[in-house]
C-alpha cells in the first residue's frame, strides 16, 4: 500500500475515534499518576512511529477504555506476539491493543 493511502486511512482512524471522545485538551492521565505536563494527544503521537514499526500493528487512536480515556494500538493480527511488545501503561497513559484486522483503503469507485 503507498505510504500516502496509509497516511489517509489512518487519519480517518483517528477522526473517527476522537468524535466519540471527550475534547482531546480536556483528558488527564489516571488518578494518581503525576504527570509532566504532555496531554495524551503528545504522548500518543510521540509514540505512534515506534508502534507502527512492529509487525502487525496498523493505526492508534485516542478512546475509551472501562469509561477512562486511553491510548489505541490497532492490530492486524491478534497474537500475544504482538501485544506483548505494546505496553499496558505509556506516561502515565493507559494503552489498549484491540484486534482490527487488516486496513484498507476503500477503491474509488
């Protein structure tokens, strides 16, 4: 898939995942973690490129985790392979790997 396309698919990601979130500035990291100062927007970007680096990972996101907002890594293939190079906790952030299966562009028609 050309790097472009990706890009566009998983911008579409993120848009979807946010319309459902509470203002992204608004969040805060989990009760009793002290944080430096970075809003989970930051630290999910800082962290999207080493993520999509290992094999079988294909978007994040920004969502919701048990009602707490939480840091998505979407994955192509659904094994403890791939899940047990993504973290539970990211600065203070929650991270929640949920299976998706392969993304796809959609053909123009």
């Amino acid at each position: 898939m050309p790097r472009p396309r990706l890009l566009v698919v998983l911008s579409m990601l993120v848009l979807m995942s946010t319309l459902s979130c509470p203002k992204a500035q608004s969040i805060q990291p989990q009760k009793g973690v002290v944080m430096p100062g970075k809003t989970i927007e930051q630290v999910q970007e800082s962290h999207t490129a080493e993520w999509m680096a290992i094999p079988g990972v294909v978007g994040t996101a920004i969502g919701k985790s048990h009602g707490k907002p939480c840091i998505l890594v979407f994955t192509a293939s659904n094994t403890e392979q791939v899940r047990k190079k993504i973290p539970a906790t990211v600065e203070g952030y929650p991270v929640v790997v949920q299976y998706t299966g392969e993304i796809r562009a959609l053909e123009k028609p």
